[in-house]
C-alpha cells in the first residue's frame, strides 16, 4: 500500500496574527505539513534552503522584499518549488508581476479554508490555482501580447542565458558559464520558449535573432 503523499507548506506574511491562523487551518488536515514561516520575502529565501518546502503561501506586499521579487528568486534557485500567492491585491499590475515572476497560484485574503486547502494540493500537482481577478489579469495580458514587442518581458537573467543559446551553448555549458544548477537553466529556458511562443531552443534563438533580442557574437 502506498504511503500518503504529505505536502510540505512554508508561510510568508509580515503580519502574525494571519499566520497564525493560516497555520491553524493547515494543521487541521493530515496530508499537509507546516515547515516554516516567514515574515518576509528574505527570510522565505533563506528559509527555503533549510526545510525544502513543497508549496509556499506568499504575501505580496511585504518589507525588505516584497512577495513577487521573493517567488522569482525562489524560483530560480529551487525550481520544484511551488509558489501560491494568498494577497488582498486585486490591482491588475501586481498580480501580473507575481505570475511573471513564476507564481504557479494567485488567491485573496476572503478564500474560505476549503478552497485555499483545495488549491494547496492542485499547485502541487503543478495546476495553477486563480481568484476570479487573477485570471482576468492573465486574460488581459494575454491580449496585450500581440501589440507589445516579443520578448519585452524577458528578464535580464533570461536575456543573458538566451545569450548563451544563441552562442549554441546547451544546458550544462549554460550552467557552467553562469555558475548555477542544471535545474536553474532548465527553468529559465522554458520560460524563455514561454515568452518567445516558441516550441524549441532552435525556435528561440531564431526568433531572439529576428527581433534584435541579443547580439549574434562568435
């Protein structure tokens, strides 16, 4: 008989009294478990170097370093990790910005403790998990693409490893040249081909070297 999946939760909110009640709701349930808390986006980061989290609860508006610039870090570093932003923001740019930066969920404050539950374990299982506002967001930037230049969104860690494709570099040189793990090139590869709408590497490099994205240098 297999053994129940226990999913590995971190929270991170500046303020306690939420916290407290986020973990009372998460221990009520026996598949998933409290790993930490943060009360910041740094100390998320330095956190998830020591318990491994499975899925994080992010707040987005938080000192020192706010939920989306925490969650693109995150992501970087550890790319299995599932980001599920829990904010009061319904603004249309901030929710953007946490998506853009690899948030794999985007749910408010007034969610009851069943759906916040439910969306735990579907981010999990890699789905994405949206309030209403959320995926009318993404709906609007969707729409937005066709008339911003492709590639506007890139970052400028994505920008330099599409660099190194370009330079017909593959996954381990990248990794190499930029000193990070073979699981951070991976990530940062898949949202360039996310960005660029391209379906491979070669795709990429072509459309990186039509749009005058990066310089084709020897």
């Amino acid at each position: 008989m297999n053994k129940p999946v226990t999913i590995r939760v971190m929270l991170v909110d500046d303020h306690m009294i939420i916290r407290r009640g986020l973990a009372a709701c998460i221990l009520e349930y026996d598949d998933l478990e409290l790993v930490a808390e943060a009360s910041d986006g740094l100390e998320a980061l330095q956190a998830c170097e020591r318990v491994q989290p499975d899925v994080i609860l992010m707040d987005l508006l938080m000192p020192r370093m706010d939920g989306a610039t925490a969650t693109q870090a995150i992501r970087e570093r550890y790319p299995d990790v599932k980001v599920l932003m829990l904010t009061s923001s319904k603004e249309s740019e901030p929710i953007q910005n946490a998506l853009k930066a690899g948030a794999i969920g985007y749910l408010l404050k007034d969610v009851s403790a069943q759906e916040l539950v439910s969306s735990i374990r579907v981010v999990y299982q890699g789905h994405s998990a949206l309030a209403p506002e959320a995926a009318s967001a993404l709906l609007k930037a969707t729409l937005q693409r066709d008339v911003r230049p492709l590639g506007h969104d890139l970052s400028e860690r994505e920008l330099k490893v599409l660099h190194l494709l370009v330079k017909g570099m593959d996954n381990n040189q990248i990794a190499s040249s930029l000193v990070v793990s073979l699981s951070t090139v991976r990530f940062h590869v898949s949202r360039i081909l996310t960005k660029l709408q391209a379906t491979n590497r070669t795709e990429a490099v072509a459309i990186a070297l039509k749009h005058h994205l990066v310089a084709h240098s020897p």
